[in-house]
C-alpha cells in the first residue's frame, strides 16, 4: 500500500506518474493511485457455468478461492468488500456508543461447561489440546469469554452501562459446508455484547442496537426483513433475526402484506382458519407424526388436520415439547425400547380443529404402532391448548394464513439468508459465571447483570449481497461495499493525459475508483468491469480523446450516457448517491 507522504513543494510542472500529486498550500501530497495493474486480480482459467451461482461469480472474478470444504483464503478485491464491510460496522457501533476489542479464538471447554452449554453444540466444535492435556476449542463464539472478562473487570454499577464488540474469525465444523460463504466453517462475523444494570436499560439498548442496524442495512441499500426469531442454544428469551429475502436462502421468514409483522419459521403462527369440511369424527381426517424427547422418555403423536394437504409444523410441537428432539426421522426403534420402561410417557398433542372428535374417536387411531399396543403400560395425556391458552395450531404455515396480528392481512411465505441476529440474554451468562455489581443499598447483595447479544455475519453480508444481486452479467455491488466505486476503463493505451484526467477526477471527488491500466483488449476490460460488478463504468473512449466527453454505465439503474469531462465528478456524485 502507498503510503501518503508529503514533500517541499519546488518549481516546475508536476508529472503524472505511479503516484497522484497535488498541490496543498506549500506542500504537494502523494497519495496511491489505485490501477488494476498493480493490483491481483486472478481472474483466468475460470469458464462460465451453466446456472452459475454468486458464489461461482465471485471465484471467477478473483475475490476468494476455496482452500478445502467450507474454507477460503479471501484475494485482494474480496479483502476490499470485507473491509468496507467493517469499516461500515464500526462506524455505526460506534454511534451507539460501543469500543471495539479483540478476544482470543481459543477458549477452554472448562468455561463452557460453567455456562451448561458445551454438550448443546459440542458436535459442531473444532477441539484440540494443548501439550498438558488441557481441553480447548476454537470459539464458535465468545459468550462466556466476553462474560468473563467483564466479571473479572467490573465491580461496580457504576461502570454500566457497557458496550464491547469485536469481529473476528470464528470457526463451527459444519457437517455440510454449502454455498460458499454462506455456510463455511470459518467465517468473520461482529459480535456486540452489552451489560446493563437492568431489564428496562437492556431492553432499551437492545432497540438502539435494532436502530443501528438499520442504519447499517440502509446504508449498504440492503432490504431487510426483522423477523422474531427463537434464542435456540444461545439463551434468553427476546431474539430476532435480520434476513435477506432470496429464493436460495435455507431459511423460511413470513411476513403480513399489512400490518409489520414477520417471523422466521420457527415462532411464525398464523390465524386459525376454520375448516369447515374437516369431518372431526372420521380417522382420515387426522394426520400423525410419531417423535420422542431426548431423554427417551416421553412418546410424542402430534395430530394434525390432513384435509387440504396440510403438512405439521415441527416447530409447534417443540414449543410444547422443549425436549423433543427433532434429529430423529425414524422414531420407531427408540419407542420400542422406550416402552419397556414403565416411567415413559405417550404425549397426545391435538391440533385445537380435532380436539373435539379427538376424545371421541381416539380408540379408533392409532396411539402406538399396532406392534407395540401391547407392551406399552405407561400413563398416557393429552392436550389441545398453546403455551399462551390460546388453541393449538400444528399446522405448517401456508401462503395465504392469516396474519395473527392484524384483521386484515394475510402471510407472504420467502425463503432468506441470515445476515445477523440479536439476543436479550437477561442473566443467561452473568448468573453462571458471576458478572455481577453491587448497589448501594444493598452492598452485600450483589446481582447479575443483565446482558445482550447482538451478531452481525460480516463473511454472510459479503456472500449474501453477491448472490441476491447477481445476474446474468456478474456481480453488481451496492456502492457501500463494492471494491471500487468507480471503474475507469480507457479504449486504448493509457498515456499521461488519462493518468493526469484520473488523478483530477479522483482528487476532485469523494468516491472509490480504479483505472484499468492493464494491457488488455477493451472488450475483455468491459467483461471483466461486468463480472466485477463495479457500480458505475466510465470508458475513455474516441469522444473523449476527441471532444472531452465520456461515457457512463451503470448497470443497476440501466443508464448509459455521455458526459462531459468537466461534469463527469458531480455526475458520479449524484449518480452514487443512488446506489
């Protein structure tokens, strides 16, 4: 990188050379001029595909190549979009308030067991140990190592409230590492933790963590879907997440044509619509699906309406049935060694629109595979009510449901990518491993403090932007985080006069832009601008050389048109200002 130096400013005339120079008072400050040809960009040997993904998009324009399953060294180009991506980030975490650090990436499983949550995620760890046999991992992420510190530094309340963030690597070893860098197994994300003194100040710092984050969404033209979420293993009982809606995203976000409500998949419920052919009294009109809890003791049947090809939503089961684990796809062999055991239970969870043929009909269904009706002498229960009173609802949304906030509105169903999501974490953390502050009128009690988590998936951003934006021509970045702004693209040799028209243009402006200097045909620098996906293109052409005017493309707004040089900065100006 060039640095910017400064000299004594002496007569003469002022050469364009590898360095912009220009005049400031007394003084002539150098600055790097960025050119393609002093920059790598590896983008040959690397055909077109069929169907051709973002990710494939970015590997050929040389912005990461892939080193083994689900992990990639990031080359120049893809080094500058992750950069802006943090530079980005920073800016807006610091708006509210919060100081940057950096944690180690080795942690202890010792300290995950304090905080009960090693054997929840232990399959996905990368574990290793040290020359003394002492148990480490690499951090998936920093809970407990963030909690500790904090426990370890503050003693008083009146060092709340507290913001800390870092971005760092994180590694999770995924069985199935897809989509490039949309699920790696090494990946860059921003954590914020923050640490109040109460319920009522975390909550409200949580909604101006929502604020920076649409702030941060905004800025990089990203529409973003805030979706209540479920806290999973993380703890805490107020989580949302923050999608990008994409027909190649894994996950599922519904969302009221109305009113503002939006929910992934797994909290998502929709009205109750009654079906007023469902013949309640009929065995087909009930649909099974068999499960069993973790511990092995507890049968599940989920019965759902089966008219209209409904399908069941797991995740309502699981609402009721915490324990239920959901990785079993062939209950059947653990129930026939579960009900060898007196002490397990047979749970008859009943869609509130069959509860009431269920009573009467249930010696009709089948509560046990016929294979097993007769081993089975546990107790047996059942229920047909919500965790809120309300009736229960098992089956799987649908296009169409009604909302449940609103009267009038109905569910829109998208497929999404995650790009970050936020945790009130309450005393999850602080209580196990003793984040805790004494307050005055009651120094010998201290208590814990109350803590938030807020993520933001800096390597998912850089992924998800490239293949929600992506077409046919390559990649088309959003101004915030493109490599460049601006690409300046001569139709002929470069000479000293387009170095000295680059150097203006780039001196009298405040945009990011690089000139293709390299010895190529312009028709493959035009290819290679498109697959780049540089916001906005500026060819030097025969009308520039001849009459000063240049040719501007932009490719998201569909524009080309001719612009006369000494226009050409407030153009680009108030052309970015769109992107």
């Amino acid at each position: 990188m060039c640095p910017l130096t400064r000299a004594v400013c002496g007569r003469g005339r002022v050469r364009a050379g590898s360095t912009a120079q220009y005049l400031t008072g007394r003084r002539i400050v150098r600055r790097c001029r960025s050119t393609l040809s002093k920059i790598w960009v590896p983008t040959g040997g690397i055909a077109e595909t069929e169907s051709e993904s973002g990710h494939d998009k970015l590997i050929r324009a040389g912005f990461l190549r892939q080193s083994q399953a689900g992990i990639f060294q990031l080359l120049p180009l893809g080094l500058r979009v992750q950069n802006k991506i943090e530079k980005l980030i920073d800016k807006h975490m610091e708006s509210i308030g919060a100081s940057r650090l950096s944690l180690s990436t080795i942690t202890s499983e010792e300290l995950w067991k304090k905080s009960d949550r090693l054997d929840s995620v232990a399959p996905e760890l990368f574990r290793l140990k040290d020359r003394k046999e002492v148990s480490l991992m690499l951090s998936p992420t920093h809970e407990e190592e963030i909690t500790t510190l904090v426990a370890n530094a503050v003693q008083s309340y009146k060092d709340l409230p507290l913001r800390l963030y870092q971005i760092t690597r994180k590694y999770r070893d995924e069985m199935r590492p897809r989509q490039g860098l949309l699920r790696s197994r090494e990946f860059l994300m921003k954590d914020l933790y923050t640490f109040d003194l109460s319920s009522e100040a975390a909550i409200e710092t949580y909604q101006q963590v929502q604020a920076a984050y649409k702030a941060i969404f905004d800025e990089m033209k990203v529409q973003i879907l805030v979706a209540e979420a479920s806290s999973g293993d993380m703890g805490g009982n107020h989580s949302h997440e923050y999608h990008l809606a994409d027909s190649t995203g894994e996950d599922t976000v519904a969302h009221c044509n109305s009113c503002e409500y939006t929910a992934n998949d797994e909290v998502a419920i929709s009205k109750i619509n009654p079906q007023h052919a469902l013949d309640t009294n009929a065995p087909s009109s009930y649909g099974l699906w068999r499960g069993i809890t973790k511990d092995r003791n507890t049968l599940i049947n989920a019965w759902y309406p089966q008219s209209d090809g409904g399908n069941l939503n797991v995740h309502a089961v699981k609402t009721l049935v915490p324990e239920l684990d959901t990785s079993v796809h062939d209950p059947l062999p653990l129930w026939e060694v579960a009900v060898d055991n007196p002490e397990t239970a047979l749970v008859n969870i009943v869609d509130s629109r069959l509860a009431p043929g269920f009573g009467k009909i249930h010696s009709k269904l089948a509560l046990l595979p016929e294979e097993l009706q007769d081993d089975f002498i546990g107790p047996q229960f059942a229920t047909s009510t919500a965790t809120n009173g309300d009736g229960l609802n098992l089956l799987a949304l649908a296009e169409g449901d009604g909302c449940p906030r609103c009267e009038s509105g109905t569910l829109k169903i998208s497929r999404a990518l995650e790009l970050g999501h936020t945790f009130y974490l309450g005393t999850r953390y602080s209580k196990p491993l003793e984040a805790l502050v004494s307050l005055p009128e009651k120094p010998s009690q201290p208590i814990p403090i109350q803590m938030g988590c807020f993520g933001i998936g800096v390597s998912r951003i850089f992924g998800a932007v490239a293949e929600n934006r992506a077409d046919s021509r390559g990649l088309n970045w959003p101004r915030a985080i493109a490599p460049f702004e601006v690409a300046v693209i001569p139709s002929s040799a470069v000479n000293d006069e387009m170095l000295a028209f680059f150097d203006s243009l780039v001196d009298g402006g405040s945009f990011d832009a690089v000139l293709d200097d390299r010895k190529k045909a312009f028709g493959w620098k035009m290819k290679d601008a498109d697959i780049t996906g540089y916001p906005v293109v500026v060819v030097l052409g025969k009308a520039w050389r001849e009459r000063g005017v240049c040719e501007v493309q932009c490719r998201s707004l569909e524009l080309k048109q001719e612009v006369a040089a000494s226009e050409l900065p407030m153009v680009l100006e108030q052309l970015l200002q769109k992107l």
